[in-house]
C-alpha cells in the first residue's frame, strides 16, 4: 500500500504544467545572468565607454546594444533584474504579510473588528494607487526600502479581500467546526486550519502580484520616484531612453522587452501554480 | 485521569429542563424545550429523532457551540459538577477535546484534506496534556491501534484522502476518544457509512463506552437498538419519551415512537412500510400543545395543552393518551 501511495505521489510531481515550467527557467536563467555574465568577460553594468555609444545590438562587443554613455545594455539588463526583483519580491512578501492576518481576523470576527478592516480595506484601495505612492514617497524620501514599503502599504488588499473570501467558507466546513470541538484555540484554528487551505489560491495571487509588484516598481523608477537614480533597474533604464527614443529605440526595448518577459513568466508560474494545486487538492477530496 | 472530577460517583452529564431559543421579530422561537436526561458512567444515551427535532441542538447546546443568535433561556447542564450554562469560553475551551469527545457523522468533511492525521491527533494531545511532542506521537499511535486501523505507526503519517471512508471514521473516532473524555458524542456517527463498515464502527463506540458515558445521535433505530442501553425520542425541540432501549423498542407508547418505528422499513410482508403522515412541522410552525398532534392519529382536544413528560414505571412519556384511557394500540 505504501509503494503504491510514493508512486502516485512522484507522478503528481513529474506533471508539472509546462507553464510552470517555462516561467521557472525564465526566472532562473534572469536569476544566473548577472552572475554569469562576468565570467564571460562581458563588460560591467555601469562601465562607461564613451567610443562605444548608441552601439547597436547583435554587435560582438555589446550583445543587446549600448546606451548614450557606452554601456552594455545586457550587463544592466542582468543587474536590473536583481533590483527590480528585489523590490518586487519585498514588496510582495509585505503585502502578504499584512493582508492575510486581516483578512483572516475579519473573516473570523463578525462584529466590529470585522466592518473596521473592511472599511480600512475599501479607504487603501480607493487611492489611485500612483498618486498615493508618489504623496507617501515624497513624505518618507527615496531610496529602495521605501519603495518597498510604499507599495507593500498599498497593495495588501489584494491579498486581504481574498484571504477574507475564502476564509468565509472555509471557516464553515466540518473540519474547522471539529477542530472547535477539541478544543483547539481560535488561532491556531485560523493559522493551522484555515490558513493552510488558502495556499493555493495564495501562492498562486503571490505569482500574479509579484508581477504587478514588478510593473508597479519599473513605474515609479521610470518616473525618478522609485529606486536611487543610479541604479540600473528597469524602470530607470527605461527613463533614460526617453531621450533617445528615435535615435536608439532598443534602449527603451531592452528593459520594456525584459518586463514584459518576467511579467508573463511570473504570470505563467501564477498559473500553473493554479491548476498544480487545484488538481492535487481535487484528488485529495 | 486528567480530571480529578472523575472519582465522584454522581452522574457525569445531567441536562436539566434546558430550554434553547431564537430571538425572531415576534419573540424568541424555542427550538429546544425543557429538555432533561441524564448519563451516569458506562450509560449509551441515544437521542432519536427526525431532521429538526432538536438532537443536535440539545449536543451543540452542551458544547456551548450553538449558532451566535442561540440563547440559552432556562435551565441547568451540570458536567462533572460544572455548571457548563454558566461556563466561560476559556473553560469551555479546555473541557472540549479533553472531557468531551466529539465523533462528527461524515468522515469525508470532517478531517482537514490537507493535514496529516497525525498532526490533527498530536495537536489534541499536545493541546490539553502536558507531554513532548514525541509522547504524544505515542499516544497518538497507540489510539490508532486502539481503533483497530492496520499499520498505525505508518498511516500516522497519510493525509486523509489515503484513507477509506471506514479507515477515515477510525480516525475520526481515534480523535474524539485520544484524551480520554468522560463523555463521547456521536453525531450519525454511521450515516456516511456502508452498511459492513457500520457495524464495526458501532461495535468500537460500544467498547469505548465501558469506561465512559457517551450520547449517539440518531434517526436510526437500528444503531440505537445496537449500542444504546437507554434511548430519548425527540420531536420537534422536546423529549417525548425516554426509558430503557428495551422499554423504548419493544413497548414503545408515544404515538411518534410508534409511528418511527413501524416506519423502518423491513424484509417482510406481514409488517407493511408505513411512513408517518404528513410533515414534521417547519422551525417558524406554532403550536398549542402538543407538538405532534397535527400529525397524531390519537389525538383529542386535550392535547392543545403540553403534555408532561410523565414518569411510567422508569418509562417517561409526554402524551396525555398515554396516562390516560383510550390509547389506541
């Protein structure tokens, strides 16, 4: 009986959605450029050559183009990613760590904690986020952990509402009621028995966030609010080809051509993430 | 053994005229009324009844787990010499799972899907005894043998979806009975069930009830008349007759216990099938009286009062036609 339950179980494991798979790697091979690159004897990211400008990309020397300062757009493409995950991944793992304890406090208490965090809920999301990052910024300075902090405070509730709505339901089902009748305190009911039959819906909504996270960040970079002016994420790569638009269109294509290929692969991982689960917890029942 | 309330030698539950009630727009609607029994050591009370009569009410009213609008209006519950009516939730908390064992009816919802069972075990022991969590690994190995499932040190660690439905309720009953609580309830703990499965689920609550007390809650008069050595008949919110299993099944008074009874369907000619006219009556329903009348074959116009439950030789019946002449048979 036990072989037959490790073989069923590595056969959940092989089928992993292609999907899934292709975000992964993406993410992965994003992940290794920056180390990578180096030992290639690829040119640092902030290496100026001023022979070298506006060089266009497939040319031996900068495989994806250089900018107006001579620098190899593919080395900042790679340390980019660096900071922009970064930011994006913060700025989630924030959010969640604010909007599923709320979530899961007003779905557990009808009376007033619950009309509070609601109404909390509803006041953040009613903000044009934009504006309100730009007012939080320009009160709190600039700099990487603020930008973190900024989009983490406005962007909980997205992990609230659903924690809120699934944990509704969840909190009828037989088995919570029979962990109340042992006993059980309320919460560790809420953490140990609730909490771990939103995980998937949870991991999946961290996927497709971070992917937001990562807009939201190259948004606020590009308009010199988000991370230090410096740096060479997306968002500031992408701030610096507005003034080359016409004269050197891959410098805006590099960094908006690797948004976009992390946001879809983020999206694809949110996905198979989505249907792994479902499958696995519809097998379960 | 983890409570000390165990060596009186009083009752361990006893329910006294408990009267539970909603709160509606024209007054309160109660859905339990004068409700009383008692369980001494050893006793298997079942508490018999239609969807709606109140059995489940009367045990969740006992756990103090009723719906939020629920009051309780009247009446005393004494547990080992508490007074749970007037318990506070913290006592509340440590007298679930630790002195009162629940055995939920579908083992299919009632087990988390996505923990172990043995995480569900442990974290009853580890939540009302003071022991490592290795111990209570232990102990929660040795309730799995105890409920006979095969290999327990391995299936400690299955997810419930590895179990059979029969295996499931093992554990269900392992959980309810892992702290050893002087008072085990079991809500339809065999509907779910096949009918093989069944018997061997009733036989292991009948041995984990030599050591304690414990309340099956039923509409089956099969399991009652196989585990029970005392039954009470509930119809709508009120006991309406209670005795011995064997006064309760073999010389039932009641209309209603009649009428339930000679609704159980059979392998035999001789007695037909005779379901009970008409409709248990809807929660928002009132009544003078007695509340089965409208359905009664026997009943008179002194039965727009509420009959007494009326003690008739340690057989208790709330019908006037039963203390009185002119019950027909």
């Amino acid at each position: 009986m036990s072989a037959t339950v490790t073989a069923s179980r590595r056969k959940d494991r092989t089928a992993l959605p292609t999907g899934l798979v292709i975000g992964l790697g993406i993410l992965v091979i994003m992940g290794l450029l920056p180390f990578v690159l180096p030992l290639l004897g690829a040119p640092g990211a902030d290496v100026i050559n001023l022979y070298d400008r506006f060089e266009k990309p497939g040319s031996l020397s900068h495989l994806l183009g250089s900018d107006h300062l001579g620098r190899d757009l593919l080395a900042r493409m790679a340390v980019g990613f660096k900071w922009s995950f970064a930011a994006a991944i913060l700025s989630t793992a924030l959010s969640l760590a604010i909007g599923a304890p709320l979530g899961l406090l007003a779905a557990d208490q009808s009376g007033w904690p619950r009309r509070v965090i609601l109404q909390i809920i509803n006041l953040t999301m009613s903000f044009p986020s934009l504006v309100a990052a730009i007012c939080l910024i320009a009160i709190i300075g600039q700099g990487f952990m603020s930008l973190v902090l900024v989009l983490g405070l406005l962007t909980w509730p997205v992990f609230a509402r659903i924690v809120y709505a699934e944990s509704l339901a969840i909190l009828e089902k037989d088995y919570v009621i029979a962990a109340r009748f042992m006993g059980v305190k309320q919460w560790r009911i809420l953490f140990r028995h609730v909490l771990p039959a939103l995980r998937p819906s949870l991991l999946a909504t961290t996927a497709f966030h971070f992917a937001d996270m990562l807009i939201a960040e190259s948004a606020l970079s590009f308009l010199g609010i988000g991370a230090p002016i410096d740096s060479s994420t997306w968002g500031n790569m992408l701030a610096d080809s507005r003034s080359f638009l016409f004269q050197a269109p891959w410098m805006m294509l590099v960094p908006a051509g690797a948004i976009v290929l992390v946001v879809v692969s983020a999206n694809l991982i949110g996905d198979g993430i989505s249907t792994l689960l479902r499958g696995r917890s519809q097998r379960s029942l | 053994m983890n409570n000390t309330a165990m060596t009186n030698t009083g009752p361990i539950l006893a329910l006294q005229n408990l009267s539970v009630a909603f709160p509606t727009k024209d007054g309160d609607r109660a859905v339990l009324d004068n409700i009383s029994f008692t369980l001494h050591e050893g006793d298997v009370l079942g508490l018999v009844g239609e969807s709606g009569s109140g059995k489940s009410l009367s045990v969740l009213s006992l756990m103090k787990l009723l719906p939020p609008n629920a009051r309780i209006k009247s009446g005393k519950i004494n547990f080992l010499g508490q007074d749970l009516v007037h318990a506070t939730e913290n006592d509340m908390r440590r007298i679930r799972g630790r002195d009162i064992g629940m055995i939920f009816q579908d083992p299919f919802s009632s087990l988390n899907p996505v923990r172990r069972i043995g995480d569900l075990l442990t974290e009853s022991v580890l939540r009302h005894q003071k022991v490592s969590k290795a111990v209570a690994r232990d102990i929660a190995i040795k309730a799995l043998a105890d409920v006979a499932l095969p290999a327990p040190a391995e299936r400690i660690d299955n997810y419930p979806h590895q179990l059979s439905g029969g295996q499931r309720q093992r554990v269900v009953i392992a959980l309810a009975g892992i702290n050893n609580p002087s008072l085990l309830i079991a809500d339809e703990p065999t509907t779910a069930l096949d009918p093989t499965v069944r018997m061997q689920v009733l036989a292991l609550i009948k041995k984990a009830a030599t050591k304690r007390s414990v309340i099956l809650v039923t509409h089956d008069f099969g399991a009652a008349a196989q585990i029970c050595n005392r039954i009470a008949v509930m119809y709508y919110g009120r006991v309406v007759e209670t005795g011995t299993a064997e006064q309760i099944l073999t010389a039932p008074v009641h209309p209603y216990t009649k009428a339930l009874m000679a609704a159980v369907p059979r392998f035999s000619t001789e007695h037909a099938f005779a379901p009970i006219p008409g409709d248990p009556p809807k929660p928002t329903e009132r009544f003078d009286g007695c509340s089965y009348r409208p359905r009664c074959p026997a009943a008179a116009d002194d039965c727009r009062s509420i009959p007494p439950l009326t003690d008739v030789g340690g057989h208790s019946i709330a019908c006037w036609r039963a203390t009185q002449p002119g019950l027909p048979s």
